[in-house]
C-alpha cells in the first residue's frame, strides 16, 4: 500500500510540473492568434462564431489573407489570457487548431552591435549558413602575424601555437594584421560587443611567421604548416605571398593535404595577371578579392590561379568606409581598435571560415571542401580574365551543398519543434493527446484495482488489461514519422474506448466503443480462460477512462458533449466496474 501512495504521488507531481512547465515552443512572442476553422462547419455557423468574437473582444476578426479563405484561416488580437479563453470555449469544437501567432524574426542575426558594418557577412549569406552549423570542433591555423586577444576574441577558443619568428611558444600580434585575420575566422560572436566572425565556434590557431614589419622567411612558412598539420589543424590560413616557386613550401603544402588540412591563400594585393605564391600552388585555394559592389577589387591579382572571390573590401574609400572590420591591436600602442582593412589577405579567412563550416558539417576531405567550396560558388557571367575564379564565395550554399543527402541534427531538430513534440503543452493541451487526462486514466484505473484488492492478484494480464482499457499507449497518438502512415499510431496509441475514434475516424467518442459493451463482450468469452485477469483489468480500465473523460472531454457522437453525454459515460463506467467486481468475485469463489 505505501508503494502504491508514493507512485500515486509521485505521478500526480509529474504532472503538476509538467501542468506548469511552459515547454519549449511556448516561449515565443504573440500579440495575435490563430483560428483555423474545421472544413465540415457551414460558413454560416463561421459567421456567426466571428460575429460574437467581434463583439466580445470588442475588434474585428479577419481573415488573415486573401488566400485564407479556403483554409479557413480567421485571426483575432490577444494576449496568453485570451489563448486560454478561447482554447476552453465552445469554438474549439469547430477550428482544427487555436494557437499563438508568434512573432518570428530574422534569423541568426548576431547582436554584436557593429555587425551592421560587416556588409561584407551578408555579400556571402553567412546568416542562412549559422542555421546549420558554426564551425565547433574545427580547428583553423593562422599563419600570419600572430594573434592577440584583444576583447573581441576574448570567448574565441584557442588551441597552442608558436613564435617561428622568435621560437617561442607565445605567438601574439605585434602587427595587427594576424589578430584581424583571426577576427573574420572566427571572432567573439554573440557577445554583446564588436563585431562577428564566420565560423565563431571554431578554434583558432595562431601561428606567427611574420615580423612586426609584416615580412617572413619561406622556411618559417614552411614550418608552420607541417606544424598547423601535426598538431590538429583542419584549415589553414595563409595571408601573405609573395614571388618565386620553393620546393620548401611546396613540400610542405603537399605534407599538410596529404594529412587531411585545407589551406586557404591571398592570391595577392598587385593587380596584375597571376596570383602570387603560395596560392599558386594546386593544392591551395587561392582566393582574390572584390569591393562592396561584388566588382573585382581594384588591387586584386587575377588571371592564372585564381580558384574563387571573397570580400576584401575597397581600397579607395576614406576611413572605414568600404573595409573588412574587425577588432585588432594598435602596433603603434598594442591597444585594441575596430578598423577597416582592405586586401586578398582580408578575403582570404572568409573562404577559410567557410571551409571551417564545410569540414564541421562532416566533410573532411581537403580536396571535397575544395569541391564543395567552388561548386557552390555564385557564378560571374562572362568573366574572360578571370577576376573571380569559380565565382562569389557563397557560404549558405556552400554549407547545403555539404549537407545535401544528410539527415542532420539541426533537421531532425526542425521536425520536432514542427511536429510539436518539443513544446509539453503540445501533450497538455491536446495537440496530439490530453496528457493530465490520460496520466488520470492509468491512475484511476489502477486506484480502482487497489480498491478491489482482495479479488485483484497483481499479475501481467491484469497491468496490460488496465493499460489497454484506460489510455492505452496513447503517447503513440501524436507520433508522426514523416511519410510512414499514421493509422497504426493511433490504433495502438488507443484505449478500448477509442478503438471507435480510429475506425470510424471521428474526434468524438463512439457510443458503442464507449460502453460495457466490449468489457461484457471480453469477460464473457474469457472468464474461463488463462487470459480472465485481462479481460477484468480491462473492464477497469474502461470504468476509469469513462470516469474522467466524463469530466475532461465528454463528446460523443450523436450524443453532444452535455448533460446527456456525461450521464451516458458516467452509468458505463459504473457499469463496467461493476462487471470487474461480478466476475473477481465469482473467480474468488471458484478458488
């Protein structure tokens, strides 16, 4: 008896949490709600329910757009008060469904304050690619001047690099152009401050082969690639360049794919006809630059080796004005400062960042990022020189390319929040089934059995037998699986007195399903049998359904949901615990 209490507790609290909890899909914005009205009911009838509406809540009730008319698709202004209202009155018999019009926004828009300056995220649709992914778990190396934490890139992730220059474990800035490199990879995003970066849940690398003056050795280079590809890099970055082929550098380049790395390169800032070196290496992407208008950027190097374009900025415009911007340090002072640069080397880190998506995403192949990066490229009509190699660094379809054939978490994600299942108000408030009503059935049912205690040994035909008579597996009922059918849900997602709701397909109960009869019917044929214990746990299990459904939901076909209704359920379920006594008794008497 006390196990029995403290599960009866036990499930009452569960559901008075989940009575409470708001659930997830609840926590959105509505200043209006949604009626959509069942197709059966005359329009007439529609009318006039919209008609009290109108003068109850004092406003007009519209229809929400010209091609609502043939869906029925009626709204009407209110808080969460007048939801709950109209959620409990008599128009719920004739809508499909009465919900929130929630508010939605624009998507993944970071509230980094300076992130309307970033023109040059929105030239790559970056925002539809954060729908996906973000870049975690992919490790970018910079290979530049270094990077300082400035307080933009204060919640960046960082992995341990190196000082070539110095051969010292400590690779910061004393440039600038490297911490402003690592910005457009991946700066502090979502922070409240600055500006954004691309992949900003990826780790940075820093990997220092450039002096405060901005010039480095081939070996240097060289080294921190082999380093960036032994120590867990997935995408290097390299913005800088310069002239003559190295068998060095070549070596280490074929070194770092051959381990899986995508390296990215500035194709270089002297406008003439051939990118420079390293990008003109085949297993580097070499990426030239264009200006706010999507025009080859006046500085670009284009022609032989170019493979795609990325924002650089323009180099013409005064100020900031036109610029890639990013939180960087001073070298003058070593203090942290917003500013605009222009060049390859700033269009470089966007087709790295974007490759940071494409390897997250799963893809991990170098050759396959650089694939996916080119292919998904928006393409330059008639593009004779070559300005832009494959086209416009377009991160969005980059990022759909990768995933195309893929079932991620982010879609399975989308189809629970669509479906309903992440909002618990979804299960409490009837979306797919009453969950408080249904946890009342299984309990009552057992309560009842308890009470009939020395006439009810426990055994499993009796549980089954009260399951199926009460609720049945009715967290079955609002499972929907994408194309599959849905009939055999709601068949076992059915209590006996539901059976009728499925076969005949009406909302409202079945006069016949919900009664003695089949309890009569199972007791009857199976008092004799092994399975007598089923049949007299079914029977009060149909009593306990009956019982509350009396109270929660009394529809039932022909007989409206009133007085009638709730007399009709209340005398079967009296009914049927009554045949659960007779026939416990009689098999108590014959033991």
């Amino acid at each position: 008896m006390k196990k029995l209490l403290l599960l009866c507790l036990f499930v009452l609290g569960i559901g008075f949490a989940l009575a409470n909890f708001q659930g997830l899909a609840r926590q959105g914005e509505f200043n209006s709600i949604i009626l959509d009205f069942k197709e059966d009911v005359p329009i007439t009838k529609i009318s006039e329910e919209i008609q009290q509406l109108s003068e109850k809540y004092d406003q007009q009730v519209n229809l929400n757009s010209f091609f609502s008319i043939s869906d029925r698709i009626y709204i009407v202004e209110g808080d969460k008060q007048v939801l709950k209202e109209l959620k409990r009155s008599p128009l719920r018999k004739d809508t499909e469904y009465i919900e929130a019009n929630y508010l939605y926004h624009i998507s993944n828009v970071p509230n980094d304050p300076q992130y309307n300056r970033q023109w040059n995220f929105r030239d790559i649709n970056i925002e539809q690619a954060w729908d996906e992914t973000r870049g975690a778990g992919v490790t970018v190396a910079v290979i530049d001047t270094g990077v300082s934490i400035v307080p933009d890139l204060k919640s960046t992730k960082f992995v341990p690099g190196y000082d070539f220059v110095k051969n010292k474990d400590d690779a910061s800035d004393d440039n600038g152009h490297g911490t402003h490199v690592a910005g457009t990879i991946a700066q502090s995003t979502n922070n409240g401050y600055g500006v954004a970066g691309i992949a900003y849940e990826a780790s940075i690398m820093p990997l220092k082969v450039l002096a405060s003056s901005g010039g480095g050795t081939v070996a240097d280079i060289a080294e921190a690639i082999k380093f960036a590809a032994d120590n867990g890099a997935n995408v290097i970055n390299m913005s800088l360049g310069g002239g003559g082929a190295s068998n060095m550098m070549e070596e280490a380049i074929k070194y770092a794919h051959n381990k899986g790395v995508v390296i990215v390169a500035a194709a270089g800032n002297a406008g003439r006809n051939a990118a420079s070196y390293p990008a003109r290496y085949p297993d580097v992407i070499s990426v030239a630059a264009t200006n706010p208008a999507g025009d080859k950027a006046s500085y670009s190097n284009f022609g032989a080796g170019v493979d795609i374009s990325a924002p650089g900025g323009s180099a013409e415009g005064k100020g900031n004005s036109g610029k890639i911007i990013q939180n960087t340090i001073n070298p003058a002072t070593g203090e942290s400062v917003f500013v605009g640069f222009p060049g390859t080397s700033m269009a470089a880190p966007h087709v790295s960042g974007v490759a940071a998506l494409v390897r997250s995403t799963g893809v991990e192949t170098p050759d396959e990022i650089r694939d996916i990066l080119l292919q998904s490229a928006r393409k330059v009509e008639e593009d004779h020189l070559n300005h832009f190699g494959s086209g416009h660094l377009d991160a969005n379809a980059a990022v759909q390319l990768a995933l195309k054939g893929k079932i991620t978490f982010n879609d399975f994600f989308r189809w629970l929040r669509k479906s309903g299942y992440l909002n618990l108000g979804f299960w409490i408030d009837g979306g797919a089934v009453a969950l408080l009503p249904k946890l009342a059935m299984v309990l009552g049912s057992y309560l009842l059995a308890w009470f009939l205690r020395n006439y009810l040994p426990v055994t499993l035909g009796l549980n089954s037998g009260l399951i199926l008579g009460s609720s049945g597996l009715f967290f079955l009922q609002g499972l929907y699986w994408f194309d599959l059918p849905q009939w055999p849900m709601r068949l076992f997602g059915s209590s006996l007195p539901e059976l009728g709701n499925v076969v005949f397909g009406n909302a409202n109960l079945n006069p016949l399903f919900a009664s003695a009869l089949i309890p009569f019917i199972l007791i009857a044929l199976l008092l004799n049998s092994h399975l007598k214990w089923f049949a007299i746990g079914s029977s009060i299990g149909v009593a306990a359904c009956l019982g509350v459904s009396a109270f929660a939901d009394p529809g039932i076909w022909l007989l409206g949901s009133g007085a009638i209704a709730r007399s009709y359920l209340i005398l079967n379920a009296l009914a049927c615990l009554g045949l659960a006594y007779i026939a416990s008794q009689k098999n108590s008497q014959r033991v």
